[in-house]
C-alpha cells in the first residue's frame, strides 16, 4: 500500500551518488524492478553530501517535531499501525 509512495520519492544522497551516470543507473534498475503503473522518480539533490543533515537539521527545529516521532514505546504498542498514522 505504501509502495507507490516509497517509488516516486528516491532521493540520492552521499559522495557516492556524484559519479558519473549514477542517477540513471539507479533510475533504470529501479524501474525494471517496479510494476508498470507506479511513478518512479530518482532525485539527486544539488549537494548530496550534506542533504540528509540538512534536512535533518530543519526538521528537528520545526514547532511540531515531536508530533511527527514515533518513539519505541509507541511502536511497541501500536506495532506498524501508528506509522501509517503519523506519516500519512
């Protein structure tokens, strides 16, 4: 159910993901490996080597961080039902 989410959002980050062609690559095999009725976008950010902690960094200042967390305990006791609830 979920699936169809995860395939439009693919975002590349790391020293890794700056050779030559690697987008494409990763473009390519994901879409021979995903069902023809999914979008499948694979986005390279302008600076891949710092994006996840940027994007960390911004949202562990936002007013409603806690609200977006799903701490162990919640996971223990609601299992994988309260990540569809928070995160959809």
């Amino acid at each position: 159910e979920m699936q169809p989410h995860f395939f439009k959002n693919i975002v590349l980050t790391g020293g890794n993901t700056l050779f030559p062609g690697f987008r494409e690559r990763v473009y390519s095999e994901v879409r021979q490996l995903t069902p023809t009725d999914f979008d499948v976008a694979v986005i390279l950010p302008e600076n891949p080597i710092t994006y996840s902690w940027e994007g960390g960094k911004l949202i562990s200042e936002n007013d409603d961080f806690e609200d977006m967390v799903v701490t162990r305990d919640e996971y223990e006791e609601n299992g994988h039902a309260i990540c569809e609830e928070k995160f959809d």
